[in-house]
C-alpha cells in the first residue's frame, strides 16, 4: 500500500519495535520513567531550551503551551488556517477559557505585522480580552516561512510583552530543508511543540521545550488535560530512535516529493499548484476525481482527488522512490 494522504500514517520500522521493546522503564507519573527522561533531555538540548516535557499528541503539546502562557481572559493571536485554531477542536477556548484572534494569512503563510497590530487590544482596559501571546507556525503546506520574517515577527511580540509559541509539528523538516539545526528553528520562540509522529515516523509523540519555568507550569496542565502516562518509555523509545535516524532522512522525502511534481506535470489533466518540502498540491479534473481516486485504491495507491478543490499528497519514510514511479504511471494511465 502507498499510503499519500498524510506523512502520519507510518509504521514503525522493525528496528524503531526494537528500540520499544528494549526500552528501559519507569512511571512517568512519578517521574522516574528513563527513557522518558533521556528523550526530554535530548529534544531541549538539540532545541537549544532548558527543558522539553512528553506529550502523547502534538495538540496536547500545542494546547498546555498555550495555557501555560495565558490565562483566563487571555488571547493569543493566531493564523486563520493555523492548526492550533482550526484543527484542535477549539480547545484553547473550551478547556483554557483562551480567546484566539485569527488572522489573515499571507499568500506565504505569513501573519502580516499590521494585520497583528491592528490586533493587539489595548492592555488595561476591561472591554477587551488581554492578548498575551503570538503561535506561528514555520512551514504551511509545507512551504518554509520565511526566517527573517519569523525573526521580525517575534521581535515585534516581544516589543509588545507578547510570548511567543511555535507549533513545530514539521520542524525537522523545516530545518533540513533550510540546511539550519533545530536550535535556529527554535531559538526566536520561547516555546516550541515538536512532533515525532509526522515525518520522523514514531507511531506517536511529542515534546514541548522551553524554560524551565514554562515547562513546570506546562507539567500541572498535562496532568490535568490527562497526558499523565505511566510507563510511557515504551512510546518515548520510538521518538529517540526517530532523532537519532530518521532526521537527516528527511531529505529523501524532500526529493520524492519534487520528484512526484515533475511526473505529474507531464500528465493531461494534472496542475501541480506548488511542491515545498514533503508536500505537492495538485489539481486534478474535476470530472475525473471520484473515478481516479477509485482506481488508484485498486491499486492500492491511497489518495483523495478533491473535485473543486486542491488535492494534497504527501511523501514520507514509506514512499520510495521506485514508488513515485509507480504513482505516475498509475495516474498517466487511468487519466489517458
């Protein structure tokens, strides 16, 4: 099976089971899980922070990182179509009592430094939520923003006494394809969400980094939000043989995927709208969506052509390179 819809849907390599198995154990609860320990360690020091915490999903990291920087009444400013406003089920407000203030994006995937000033409420004043925080993303639709656009931006939350919050869910993939270490990606934020279970292939995972001090706070929300895992080892096992292997990897998934661009821009009835990193949108023909998607899954080629809509396909650690070949073919064929 090729499997296109999402680099989430990987295995764990035999070696990653192994790594599992052979875990050593605690009760992270407790706070004596080693493994646990070590990935924690591990992920602040390569992020350049003082301290990382476990989290059993991504928008679990993003969520306590977020209430650990605001409280009740608070709001953070946040990209219309970013993740931790449009796909955490709302969460930030259900659970945090956090307003979010959505913003425009930019062609780029940008929040223009205007657009977040006309944003910002004016603190003191009792009509209006108090915003205390700015969440960025790094990569959107797998296109890097821009650093000196991050650097700016930050610079400007901080001359507003705002935090600063990155939902990293592909940050590795942002720093290999930037030729920059995870530090860099990291350092203008004082907190980042660094997520294992996308293109690194652990089955699950994610570690928030930054001070010490937020990292407390952010432990007594996790506890409450029910991220207290027992012998979570086992799962953080996954996540340090993914940093120590499946990193520099990611290249591969960079290739294949410009590689699947350049085929299908040879195919009648096929517009590549842009491949960045490991992700290429297309265009298909809308009357040919539902027919297409049908015969590439009896192929055991997993996709959804979307009529009136960009498609997404995504590359990871269980597409090849011989298997982008065969995506052509099977597409050129069925659309001939």
């Amino acid at each position: 099976m090729i499997d296109l819809r999402s680099d989430t849907v990987t295995r764990p390599t035999p070696a990653m089971l192994q790594a599992m198995i052979s875990a050593p154990l605690g009760d992270d609860v407790m706070g004596d899980d080693p493994t646990v320990i070590r990935l924690q360690a591990a992920v602040a020091e390569r992020a350049g922070k003082e301290a990382g915490l476990f989290f059993p999903s991504g928008t679990q990291s993003n969520l306590a990182g977020l209430m650990a920087h605001c409280a009740r009444g608070d709001e953070y400013l946040v990209g219309q179509l970013a993740h931790t406003y449009k796909y955490e089920g709302g969460g930030a407000a259900v659970l945090g009592s956090i307003q979010p203030q959505p913003i425009e994006h930019a062609p780029d995937g940008s929040l223009p430094l205007e657009k977040l000033a006309a944003a910002v409420k004016p603190q003191g004043d009792p009509h209006f939520a108090r915003t205390r925080l700015l969440a960025l993303e790094n990569t959107f639709h797998g296109k890097l923003i821009p650093a000196a656009y991050i650097q700016a931006a930050t610079d400007w939350a901080r001359q507003q006494g705002l935090a600063t919050h990155l939902d990293g869910a592909r940050v590795f993939n942002a720093a290999v394809a930037s030729g920059k270490p995870l530090a860099d990606m990291c350092q203008p934020f004082d907190s980042v969400s660094i997520c294992f279970s996308k293109g690194l292939g652990a089955p699950v995972g994610s570690v928030l980094v930054g001070s010490q001090e937020l990292i407390g706070r952010a432990h007594r929300w996790r506890k409450m939000l029910g991220g207290g895992l027992r012998q979570a080892g086992v799962l953080a096992a996954a996540c340090l043989y993914a940093l120590d292997h499946h990193v520099e990897r990611l290249a591969e998934d960079h290739e294949n995927a410009r590689a699947l661009a350049e085929g299908l821009r040879g195919i009648a009835g096929v517009k590549v709208l842009s491949q960045d990193t490991n992700m290429l949108f297309v265009e298909f023909e809308p009357a040919r969506c539902d027919s297409l998607t049908a015969a590439l899954g009896e192929e055991g080629i997993l996709m959804r052509a979307v009529y009136g809509g960009p498609t997404r396909l995504v590359t990871h650690l269980d597409i090849s390179a011989d298997d982008v070949q065969r995506i052509v073919q099977a597409v050129a064929r069925h659309l001939a």
